[in-house]
C-alpha cells in the first residue's frame, strides 16, 4: 500500500507584539466588564437636570425714635418715626448639573448721595452672584467651591441659629468690621461624622458694597467643631474660632478674631461671641485695638411666639477701656406656621444704645418688624 505524506510548510513562530497584546486584553475586559457589572440594587443615579428657583426675602418696619428727641423744620420737638424697607431681595437660584450650581441676589439699599439724580430712592445693587461647584462625589457631604460675590465665613453660619437678621445685623456687622458678602473665591468641607465643617476662602476684603481698592486681599477661615454630634441633648453645641488676615494698605494690619460657642435646641437657642479686632489705616499709624462681646438668648414658648434677648458690649480703643458702649435687645416674635420652605414673622422689639464715659446721648428706638422669606 502506498503511502501518500503530505508536507506542511511549518512558519516560525512570531512573539506578540507588546502594544497590540495590551490592546486586545483592554478590549477583553472592558467586553466583560459591559457584560457582568449590573449597577447596584437601589442605586439612584444623580439628576443632573438643570433647574432654577426664584425667591425673595422682606425686611420691612416701622420705627420710632423714643430717645433722643429732635426738632423739626418748624423747631417743634418731635420723636422721630418712620416706615421702612430696610431688606428686599430676590433670589435666583439653580444648577446646571448636581455639581455647577449658581446664586444671584439683588439687593435694596437707599441712595444717599444728594448730588446723584436717584438720591432718596431704593436702589438695587448684588448682594451675591456666584458660582458653585459641588465636590460631593469626591469628597463629604457639604463640599464645595464658590466664586464671586458670595457669604463670608462667620456671619452667614452665625444667622442659621441666630435667624434675627430682619432685626438687625449681627454684633461684629454692626459695630463695622465685617460685612457678610464680599467677591472671593472660598472652599467649604466638613469634617467626617457629622463633627464639624470648615470654610476658607481669599476675598477682597472691602465687602460687596464697596470696590477693591488695591492689591490686598482678606484671608478668612472658619472652623467649627461639635463635639457630641450623636448626643441626645448636646448635639446642638458648637465652638467657633473665625480669623481674617487682611491688610488696610502694605504693611498695615487689619485683622479680626472671633470665638464664638452656640447651643441650639427645639427650646431655645443660645450663642456667645468674643471679638478683638486690630486696625491700621496706613504703616506710619499706630494700631487701633478694640475688644467686645455679645450674649443672646431666643427662647420659644410654643405656638409660634419666640423671644429675643441679646447684650452687646464693646471697647472701641483699648488704651481707652473705660469707654464701653453698650447695646440691649429685647423683643417678642410670632412666627407664622410654616408651610414648606417659605417664613413668615412679626416681632416688636426695644432696641437701646447706651455709652460708658463716652459722651453720647442715650439712643433708644422701638420697632414693629415683619419677615417674608420663600
């Protein structure tokens, strides 16, 4: 029998080439990956539909001056009193996606200037208008960064526990060593376990009313800490320190430092703030120090009726501590029930200024103040 071979040409043998093996592996894995990995039961994407709220916040009252009295054109010694819009914004809010959000605000002020055309009118000028860029999916919950006229550090997180704005500003605002909007760029964090946040941010250091007016820029930082976050009773107690690094003009310091503790719970809220400030308008000067502080108290008595107590007291000079000028508030206030997001709050109050070895009359005024906010 014949026997018939065949040849096959045997070809060498030729290694892969490195890139092209590593593509086809990628290609392998990520088929795999598309093919097995089912997103978890529950999972809830994020909506990233843009969106936009329009809003809008009231100050409004009626004052009258009880102490000291004045004369009018006519010379008749009269107690001042008048209607006023001392607050009137409109809040547009949104987001682009779940991580670019944005704020505009308007404010109204009164123009005072007599030699502008709109003098004694209420204008609107921003109060904020920034852009936000949420980090939550980096890093804890509250993370962000902002840019542009937006809240400073300490007085915006003091108002979400004292909320009597509409009464007037808070003590470090009033007494004119901050302002609670500037143009900045600031970073917000919070610290794991519900102990804390953090905000920091470089801003111009002359307040959302005035323009920059050289090259100094305002550090600012706050840091709070809560220290029993899970306690049944304790949860609600905060300790602040707040710093502004900042200078008037090169080499001439204006600094702010603030410790403040807070207690807030579903009976009454209660806050301290200590402040010391130091103020050099030029570097031939010397430095103004000044030192205060602030007490207050809001019990809330059910059905609405809330009470406001505060004491401030503050040294303008402190080579001159004798001189103290002294601030009381006391006021009674009805909240409107609340229907979803939206607020609505009477409240009259006694508003009395009175000065320690400082010559100035004692100032009293007496209000009706009314809250809208939605």
């Amino acid at each position: 029998m014949r026997r018939i071979v065949t040849h096959v040409p045997i070809r060498p043998f030729r290694r892969p080439r490195p890139l092209g093996a590593a593509l086809c592996c990628v290609l392998l894995l990520a088929r795999a990956a598309e093919a097995r990995v089912m997103p978890a039961a529950g999972y809830t994407p994020p909506d990233d539909t843009p969106s936009i709220k329009v809003g809008a916040t009231i100050f409004t009252d009626f004052t009258y001056v009880n102490k000291p009295t004045t004369k009018d054109a006519d010379g008749h010694v009269i107690n001042p009193s008048s209607f006023n819009v001392a607050r009137s914004y409109i809040n547009v809010t949104g987001n682009i996606s779940h991580i670019v959000a944005f704020r505009i605000t308007p404010d109204i002020v009164r123009e005072t200037s007599t030699s502008s055309a709109a003098g004694g009118s209420l204008v609107f000028r921003i109060k904020y208008a920034f852009l936000q860029i949420n980090l939550d999916d980096w890093l804890p919950k509250g993370s962000w960064i902002r840019l542009g006229i937006q809240q400073t550090p300490f007085l915006d997180f003091e108002e979400g526990v004292y909320r009597y704005r509409w009464q007037g500003t808070l003590f470090a605002e009033r007494e004119g060593f901050l302002s609670s909007s500037d143009a900045a760029v600031s970073f917000h964090g919070a610290f794991p376990g519900k102990y804390g946040d953090f905000h920091v941010g470089f801003y111009n250091g002359e307040g959302y009313s005035k323009s920059e007016t050289n090259d100094q820029k305002a550090l600012m930082i706050r840091g709070t800490f809560r220290p029993l976050p899970m306690h049944p009773f304790l949860r609600g107690l905060r300790l602040t320190g707040f710093y502004v690094a900042d200078h008037s003009v090169k080499n001439a310091e204006r600094t702010r430092a603030i410790f403040n503790t807070m207690f807030e719970h579903k009976y009454i809220n209660v806050g301290f703030d200590y402040m010391s400030t130091n103020d050099q308008t030029s570097a031939t000067r010397t430095s103004v120090r000044s030192t205060g502080w602030s007490v207050f108290a809001t019990p809330k008595f059910g059905e609405g009726f809330e009470a406001v107590l505060r004491h401030d007291a503050f040294t303008p000079d402190d080579t001159q501590t004798a001189q103290v000028r002294h601030r009381n508030i006391i006021g009674l206030a009805y909240w409107f029930p609340k229907l979803g997001s939206a607020s609505a709050a009477l409240m009259f109050d006694v508003d009395t200024r009175t000065f320690t070895n400082i010559s100035s009359p004692t100032d009293q005024k007496l209000f009706v103040h009314g809250l809208i906010a939605f």
